[in-house]
C-alpha cells in the first residue's frame, strides 16, 4: 500500500492512507443479471405451483365423491339396496360428517350437489340415477368433469 509522509518539526512522521478510486458494492450490470435470474426462477416456479394447487384442490373434490358415495351406500343399506333419489336429499346430507355436504376446495363453501345432471362448475358433484337402480357420481375440476368417475350397480 503506497502512503503519503508528512513530518513536523514537532514529532514523528504521520502516515495517512491513499484513498481508493474503487468503490465496494454492486454494478447496474450485475443487479440487472441477478433481477433477470430472480424472474426467470418466478417464470418458471409460480406455473408449476398454481398447477400444484388446481391439483390438490381436484383431489380434494374425489374424496368429497368418496365421502357421498359412502353416504350413498349407507341409505342403501338402511333401505333395503335402493339407493337415494333426488327426493331423499335431506337424509342422504343426514348420513354424511357433520350432516352436511363436504366443503367445495374451490369456493370454500358447502359442496354443489346436482340430482340426474353433470357438474358445470369447479367443485359440484352429481349424482346420477341409473335405469337398472345404481347410481354415477362425478365430480368437477377447475376446468372440466374429473374422471374416473363412480358408477355403481350399471
């Protein structure tokens, strides 16, 4: 290190740094590499985790299927293997936890179910009634109809 002497009569020599032309910090091209790295990182992670959660809230609508189908076969049972008809609403829900529909993962609300038609929204389960005395549960997705679906006694 090169350092600049000043003596005085009075005492001995003081040595006083040269100051640096170099700063310490980051140039306006390494920040704009780490901000360009940092969004594609985000382009790449923020996709593949809202395609995570659609995922898991699908899952979530075939166990609501689930838990109806066994409140399906549990009327079946108590009725002499004849399953629910739009008409028996209230008591299907009575067999099911907490006597009510599951909660719908995409509205947070109770679950949509639809008597002899398919599911038009993110959640909603039907249950069809079959000609034979069976019965078809289908569940909807975020965008269309999950599958596969249940079909019992066809």
């Amino acid at each position: 290190m090169i350092s600049a002497t000043t003596s005085s009569s009075i005492g001995p020599a003081i040595e006083t740094p040269n100051k640096s032309n170099h700063s310490k910090g980051f140039t306006l091209i390494e920040l704009m590499i780490v901000v360009i790295i940092i969004g594609l990182l985000a382009a790449i992670a923020i996709p593949n985790f809202q395609r995570l959660i659609r995922r898991s809230k699908e899952g979530s609508v075939r166990s609501n299927i689930h838990v109806i189908q066994t409140g399906v076969e549990v009327f079946a049972v108590d009725h002499g293997a004849v399953y629910p008809q739009p008409a028996d609403d209230a008591e299907l829900q009575s067999l099911l936890p907490g006597a009510v529909y599951p909660t719908n993962p995409f509205t947070r609300n109770i679950t949509v179910v639809l008597w002899n038609a398919d599911p038009a929204n993110p959640g909603e389960i039907s249950i069809t009634n079959l000609p034979g005395g069976g019965y078809t549960l289908k569940g909807h997705g975020q965008y269309v109809i999950l599958t596969p679906w249940i079909t019992v006694g066809d």
